[in-house]
C-alpha cells in the first residue's frame, strides 16, 4: 500500500510500504480522508511525540472497514468510522482523573504508531466511531473539533455573551463554530487575513482586522479572549482584552521555550481565569460527531484542499499554500 512515512526526522518519503496485519482486537480501515495538522510537522521536527521513526503520520481520518480481528465487537465490515487517535496508559493519575488526553505517556495514531496518512490502517477497535452517512472529509475533522470543545469546556465558552478570538484558522474557527453550537452568543474574530475574516463573516462572525488602531479601544471588553495563533506577542496581551471576572484560553501552540510576564496581582484582583487546552479527551470525539451535524456547510468551508496523498507530502516539505486552512488527503482505494 501507499503511504507518507517519517523515514527519520525532517526526512518524508511517500513510498509502498506492507498493509499491516491485524490482532484479535484490531480492525484494518481503508482511508478516505485525512487531515494535515500542524503537529504532523512537529512530529516531523522531532518537536512532539516520541520521535520513534519511521512513522506514517496522520491523527485525524475517516474511513471504512474492510477487515475486523477475530474478537472484534463493536464494528463490522463496511462500517463507516472516524478514529479517535489517542492511546493512554489508563493508570496515571491523569488517567484515573479521566483526563486520558493528558497521561504521562501518552500515544496517538499517527503520532506515536502509524496513522492516518496511508491507503489502510490498523486501528483497535475502541477507538473507532461509527459515523453513518457523514461525508469523510467532513467526518475526518471530528478530531480537531473535538480539540476546540475540549478548550471550550475547558472555559465554559457556550456561557460567553462576548467573546474575542485572535486567529481565524482552523482551529478558531472550529473553536467559535463549537462554541456558538453550545449558545455563545458575540463572537469576534482578529486576524491579519482579509480572506480569513471574510470567511469568519460568511459563518456569522463578526471580524477586525489585526491593527493597533482598531484594537485600542477593547481594553476589558470581553468576557472570553483566545489566542488561536501560536504567536507570544499575541497571547501575552490577551489579558488587556478580558473584562473583569472574564476568563483566556490559549489555544493556539506557542513555541515551548516561549515565556510571558503576568501579574498575579492582576489574575487575583480581577478574578480571571487563565485556561490552555491541550488535544481532546475521549468524550470529544463523540461530542464532535454530534456538533458537526448541527453546522456541516460551515465545516465544508474550512476544507479548502482534497488532494492526493503524494501531494500532501510535498506540502509537508515545502509548506502550504497561501489560501489553505484545513488540507486532506483523500483515497477512493
């Protein structure tokens, strides 16, 4: 079969490579859809993960069953699924508070065993969700949908009656439509992108562009602020943005030996809550399959590239294209 694999770091390879065989427990899926994410490229930088090469990459995919282990229950051939990619050890404290996203060994499909970014993969069976007449493409974003609702429970984001959201990419995007699916009522996006807050507008957004004159009369306007870009210069401000009592998710991955300067004074006086999210726990996966059916012409935006996996493999080496948010791969194998 065809897949991308991580061949060592910072070295990609699209190449045959042996359909993997199943244990009594595992399920052979054939891909239909898989999703680039900026982790893949931390992967590849050896940044996250367990940089244990070669890998095929991809944690966020959608397929169809075509070959179930012996003591497989819980699907059957032809099942349309969507993988949840996360793999826990199930006894550290993180796993016994059930917050399996967050174990101290924690694996992945596609991460720390091979994934998503291949014609078939072997996944077991309890990581698979039925996804019944969903699209793949749309299907296979139920992953990063579950890392927005993650971050937003994380701050309660559906009780927010004015939100700020810096970065209209995918995951701010994913982030507000998850929220304004749980009753968020304002939610206002800043980015540097006209394209991209055009397109926040066409969702039901509202959008400012990222300039000092524009942002320099919100000084405590908002009840939640987010940082959906990565940037320190952007999440170090967040706190000038957020209302007294108002609570900031750092959602966007900024760099890990980044630092930032707060006053615990501050954090205490004003009463703030000061949140991150990290991946998803195992619950998000199906609450993402729940709120995707509620906003599926939105999602269709926000995948603006179905390509061939080769063609994948190339942007991993040489960088997305200008227009992009959310790429895939998708196979008809």
């Amino acid at each position: 079969m065809k897949a991308i694999v991580f061949t060592e770091k910072n070295k990609i390879s699209y190449q045959d490579i042996t359909t993997p065989s199943l244990e009594k427990e595992q399920v052979l899926i054939a891909v239909r859809a898989s999703g680039m994410c900026h982790t893949d490229l931390e992967i590849l930088r050896g940044n996250y993960g367990s940089s244990a090469f070669p890998l095929v990459p991809g944690h966020e995919y959608a397929g169809t069953v075509v070959q179930i282990g012996d003591e497989v229950t819980k699907v059957k051939v032809n099942d349309n699924v969507v993988v949840d990619p996360n793999i826990e050890c199930g006894y550290c404290l993180s796993c016994q508070n059930n917050n399996a996203h967050l174990c101290e060994t924690l694996g992945a499909y596609g991460v720390t065993v091979n994934g998503g970014f291949a014609q078939y993969s072997v996944v077991h069976q309890n990581a698979l969700h039925d996804i019944e007449d969903l699209p793949f493409h749309i299907a296979a974003l139920a992953e990063p949908l579950g890392c927005a609702l993650n971050g937003v429970g994380a701050v309660n984001a559906g009780a927010s009656n004015n939100a700020l959201i810096f970065g209209a990419g995918p995951m701010g995007l994913l982030f507000a439509l998850a929220a304004k699916d749980k009753g968020a009522k304002k939610i206002t996006f800043v980015d540097i992108s006209s394209d991209r807050l055009i397109l926040a507008e066409s969702m039901g957004f509202n959008a400012m562009q990222s300039n000092e004159e524009n942002l320099a009369n919100l000084n405590k306007e908002f009840d939640l602020v987010v940082d959906a870009t990565g940037l320190i210069k952007v999440a170090e401000k967040l706190i000038n943005f957020v209302c007294d009592g108002g609570k900031i998710m750092h959602l966007g991955v900024c760099p890990p030996d980044a630092k930032m300067e707060i006053a615990p004074f501050e954090i205490f006086r004003r009463q703030l809550t000061i949140a991150g999210s990290h991946s998803l726990n195992h619950h998000n996966i199906t609450e993402a399959l729940a709120t995707i059916h509620n906003c599926i012409p939105e999602l269709e935006k926000i995948v603006t590239h179905k390509l061939n996996a080769e063609d994948i493999a190339t942007y991993m080496q040489k960088g997305s294209p200008i227009d992009s948010l959310k790429i895939q791969a998708v196979w008809d194998n």
